[in-house]
C-alpha cells in the first residue's frame, strides 16, 4: 500500500476544495460539533434493522511511545505532500513529533458494502446496487443515500480530514453480508507541488491500478493496522482513525456535543455512546442522560413527549390546498380550555398537528408533527429544540417568549422528508430557499414556516385569555357595578403617530370603498387600523394588505416575500379588542369586537415607502353593533 496524489495535466482547471467550510456555521459550536454530528449520522444512516447503533471515540492522548513506528509506517510517502509550501496546512506537527489519534467505531451497522472498484453511477434503482464505499470515498457533494435519511449532502464524511491537522483519515471496514474488510486511506491537500509537478488536492492510500485506488484487504497489512491504531472490528461497521487531531476535539467537548445533538436518538434506544480517552470512560446512554445530563430540563420534556402512551392533543388539520395558519380554532374548544389551565399550572402539554405536504405533480399528503411546551418561570430567553428523526436542528432561528420551553419533533418519513430538503449541508437550520427546496413542494415555504413557529404560535394561543368577560370572576372581592365600567373606554395605545392626528400621509394607504367605520393610522416603522371616532356600527371582519412601494406596477401584486412576512419577525402585530383570525405573508385577517378595537403592526424597514390597503368585509348593521 502506498500514498498517491494524481499529477495534474497543463489544460485543467485549477480548483482547491472548500467543503470544509461547510461546517463553519454558527450553529456549531466547535469542530467537535460538526465532527460529532456527522460521525453518529453516519452510522445512524447505515443501521441494520433493529440494531441498536453503538458509537465509540477513543482518543489515544498526545504522548504514545508504543506504536509510533508502526503508525509512522502508515504516512510514508505522504510527507513530502504535507511539507509543499502551498498544500494549505496551516498546523503541520513535526516529522518527529508523537502521534496521537482519535479512533472512531461503530457496531450495529452494515458497514461499507457495494464493489469498491466501481468509479461511475450506476443504475441504483436496483434491488441491492447502492454502494455505500463508492460514494463515500469517491465522490464529494452527491450520495445516494434515501431521502429519508439524515445525511442527504455526501458532505458530511468530509469534516474527517477537517477535524486532522494533517488532513489526513483512514477508514476500516467490515461489510454486512461477506464479512469482507476493507482498509483505505484519503488526504485533503490544495493543489501543490512536489518539485516541478503539480498534483491534485485529493490523495489515497492504497493499492494502485493505474489512477485507480483501491482499498487493501490483505489479513497481514489490516492485521498491522488494527494493532497500530487499537481497531476491533469482530463485527460489521466502520473504523475511522483521524490522525494527529485538532486540538478543539476533546473528550469533553465530544460528550458535551452528544449529548446536546442526539439526546433523542439516545433516549428512544436507538444510539448509544461511548467516549473514552485511556483515563475516563463514559457511556451516554438513556439512563445516564435522565441521570445528570447539562440539559436534563430540555431532555425531560422530550422523554415525557416521546414516552409510549404520553397524552398528546390532535389539533385541527388545515384544508387540503391551502397554506395552513395557527389560530384558536386550530384546538377543540375543551382541549383549548384544560391546556390553558395547565400551563397557568406550570404543567407541560403536547400536541400532534396534522399538516399536509404536497411536492409538486404529486397529490397531498397526509403527515403531522409533535410539539409539546411548558412554562419555566425564571426562563429569560425562550428556547425551543428542534429535532428531525434523531438529529437536533441547532441552528432554527425564532423568536421565543420569556419561560416558554418548548420541543419539537419529526419523526414521520414523509416530512421529514420535506424538512430535509430544505436544510443546509450541515444539518443545523432549514432554509425556504434550500436550491431542494425551493419550487419543489406546494406551498412549502408557507407549511415550513408553520412548522417552524409552532412552539411560539401555540404558546400564543394558550397565553391568550378566552375572549369576553367573566362577569362572575370578581364579585365576592368587589362590589362596583360592572355597568359602570362600560362607560370608561380604554385608552389609545401610546405609539407615537405622525402627522395630522396620526392620519395616513398620501400615498402611504387607503381604506377601500373609504368605509368611514375604521381610520389607518401610520405609525413609525408600521401601521395601525382602529375604529373612527364616533361610529355606532363596527365591520364584521377587516383584510388588511402590505408592501413596499415599487416603481411600476402594483405594489400588492408584486409582494415580495423577502421583504417581509407579517408572521415572521422582526415584525410584531398587537391587538386589543379584537381577535386575529390569519397573518399570511403580507396579509391579515382580524375581526373586531367593539367599538373600541385596533390593530397595531410594526417593524416595517423605515427608509422604505410601505403601502396598505384596509378592506372591509360584511358589515355589521347597528342593530348588532356592541
């Protein structure tokens, strides 16, 4: 077995890889983050049927004196590459220097199976063709994993090499089925020279047809490897061996980064794993995270929602064919009552919600989530986990009220699915513009942003108190006559409105068939629809429309919704007196219940010239005003 880098021919175009930077994402913490992430989803990715999948990270520690002449062995004919000026190595340890390793195993999977000598797609619509060695150690940036599963970018293998400071990995495998092993060998260089020739970025360790690397299989040779880099692998699965690690991977940083990003995996029994670093030896398990786990209050509410029999509401599904939106009557009127009063209680509740998904050319489809929330008194920021399948999504960004805690979770096919198309490479965050996403689903980026706000939005909901007055609620503490208190209008919100009384300026509105039942207010950086002095009748129900203006054209019809979204932030809609009955994308929906009511909407950019239009619809006549 040898290194090879392939030399570069005078026509080809020169380009150094950058999928590393794809781990580079505020939403992981460190590499261990990434390292951890991709490493277990993987292996979660290649579990066979009914396998409890077992991860273990052993790091080796930085001084070994046995076996560093046999692990030397293994970089022979590497170094001259490491050591070209211009391969991209920014901490390149000494010729000299101890290498230490991190070994990574897992058992419950099938290993790398498929024909390791095969070089170019083939028809993977075959019962038993899809060749997991193929794709993951020659192609970057295309897989032929399902799309169901967690990793779908055929980037995640490569935050191995990212996580050496030589950019260097090895990968050892049993196969499921033959039983055969296999060991190979990668590196992850810029283009560089070794004296005058010029070599391509991406290097292998192995025997050699040609250009071709293939993986050794040779009893002797896997033998010395195994007993250089303490592998034991009596049982299908794959050994990865990164050496001379990045001095950010740490035995604590990997338990930390396990038990933050697949605590679920871990309490549903499907995962198990074991960090060990020749001193300490942790097993994170399900009894070890109820035990004394840094986020036992999120891994308590979701032990609770995914507990077998734990009672779970099934909100109101939205018709097929229409973008689905959160309001009250999205719960049963009971069901709305008692988890009302158990939040007041501090006690947790859960939800299925129905949803449908509709890819395009396809009929819709039946699926639904989970969410479930508490109050946490004390909480400060609001914080809500979502989770696909066994993955946490770390990098979903909303805005969360004070002691809301809240999880979420997919775990149907189907949308996941759906939710996987629109993540990033790196698994942390979805995105409504994902190149998988974008035009691929009906309504998808309205049904994404349901999802997304659902913690917030049932939080909402529940917080809310039910509409009219208990006219028996204070009568035992006091004694004033509730009829005099209907005399007493509420006061104004005080925002301040510009100018003329806070009438809209020209061309800022205008209240369609200029009904003189509700007056639009314009605010700074918003607006605010409310009733007209002295009316005596109040419209049933008000549409309220935004958007920027534009040179040409109409501004409503040519809405863009990167502009803004009324049911996203930054913007922020109050009400008084009046119930809020949809809030699409630049469309509201609120129906008034006195003559007292408004609506206040803010967070508009204020250097732009914001357009809206009041409709009302089906008025009230004044036998029927309040």
């Amino acid at each position: 077995m040898e290194w090879r880098f392939r030399p570069m021919s005078d026509g080809e175009i020169n380009v150094d890889p950058i999928e590393g930077e794809f781990f580079t994402t505020d939403a992981l913490d460190s590499l261990a983050d990434g390292l951890v992430r991709e490493a277990i989803q993987n292996s979660l990715d290649a579990r066979v049927p009914g396998k409890e999948v077992r991860v273990r990270f052993r790091y080796s520690g930085p001084k070994l004196a046995f076996g560093q002449v046999e692990r030397r062995a293994f970089l022979e004919g590497l170094w001259p590459h490491l050591e070209s000026p211009n391969c991209g190595l920014l901490d390149l340890p000494g010729i000299n220097e101890d290498m230490d390793f991190l070994l990574i195993e897992d058992y419950g999977t099938r290993g790398l199976m498929g024909d390791p000598s095969q070089v170019e797609d083939l028809d993977e619509t075959k019962k038993g063709s899809r060749n997991d060695f193929y794709y993951f150690w020659r192609n970057i940036g295309r897989t032929a994993k399902k799309e169901t599963d967690l990793g779908r970018w055929g980037l995640g293998k490569t935050v191995f090499q990212a996580a050496s400071r030589i950019n260097v990995f090895f990968g050892f495998t049993r196969r499921k089925g033959d039983g055969r092993c296999f060991l190979m060998g990668q590196a992850v260089l810029k283009i560089h020279k070794e004296g005058s020739t010029r070599y391509a970025p991406y290097g292998y360790f192995g025997n050699f047809e040609g250009d071709l690397a293939l993986p050794c299989d040779e009893p002797q040779e896997l033998q010395a490897f195994s007993e250089a880099f303490w592998v034991r692998r009596e049982s299908p699965g794959l050994s990865v061996v990164i050496p001379f690690p990045s001095a950010e991977i740490t035995t604590d940083e990997i338990n930390r980064s396990v038990a933050h990003h697949y605590f679920v995996s871990i309490l549903k029994g499907d995962l198990v794993v074991e960090v060990e670093n020749g001193v300490h030896n942790v097993i994170l398990d399900r009894d070890k995270l109820l035990q004394d786990s840094p986020i036992s209050p999120m891994v308590t509410l979701a032990e609770w929602t995914l507990r077998d029999g734990a009672g779970r509401d099934v909100c109101t599904c939205t018709p097929q064919g229409k973008a689905p939106q959160w309001s009250p009557a999205i719960l049963p009127e009971p069901v709305l009552r008692r988890c009302r009063e158990a939040l007041e209680r501090d006690r947790r509740v859960a939800f299925e919600v129905p949803i449908w998904v509709t890819p395009k050319g396809e009929s819709p489809k039946a699926t639904s989530f989970i969410v479930s929330i508490q109050r946490e008194v004390g909480l400060k920021r609001g914080e809500a986990t979502y989770v696909r399948d066994g993955v946490t999504l770390s990098g979903v960004r909303t805005s969360m009220p004070p002691e809301l805690r809240a999880f979420l979770f997919v775990g149907d096919p189907l949308l996941s699915r759906f939710l996987g198309d629109c993540e990033n490479p790196a698994h942390t965050e979805w995105q409504e513009r994902s190149a998988k996403f974008k035009d691929a689903y009906e309504l998808g980026p309205s049904t994404l942003r349901f999802i997304k706000n659902a913690p917030r939005e049932l939080w909402d909901i529940l917080s809310k108190p039910a509409q009219g007055r208990d006219e028996e609620l204070l009568k035992d503490i006091f004694s004033i006559d509730v009829k005099e208190l209907e005399q007493e209008a509420e006061p104004e919100p005080s925002d301040s409105e510009e100018p003329g009384e806070g009438e809209s300026a020209d061309g800022t509105g205008e209240i369609a068939g200029t009904d003189p039942t509700v007056k639009l207010v314009r605010l700074k950086g918003g607006f605010r629809v409310k009733a007209a002095s002295g009316v005596s009748t109040i419209p049933d129900e008000i549409r309220i429309r935004a958007a920027y203006e534009v040179r040409r054209g109409n501004p409503f019809t040519r809405y863009n919704p990167l502009d803004f979204a009324l049911n996203e932030d930054p913007i922020s809609i109050k009400w008084r007196q009046a119930a809020l009955i949809e809030a699409g994308e630049n469309t509201l929906v609120v129906k008034p219940e006195s003559r007292t009511f408004s609506v206040t909407v803010k967070g508009f950019d204020a250097h732009r010239d914001l357009r809206v239009l009041v409709e009302v619809v089906q008025p009230m006549s004044p036998g029927n005003s309040p």
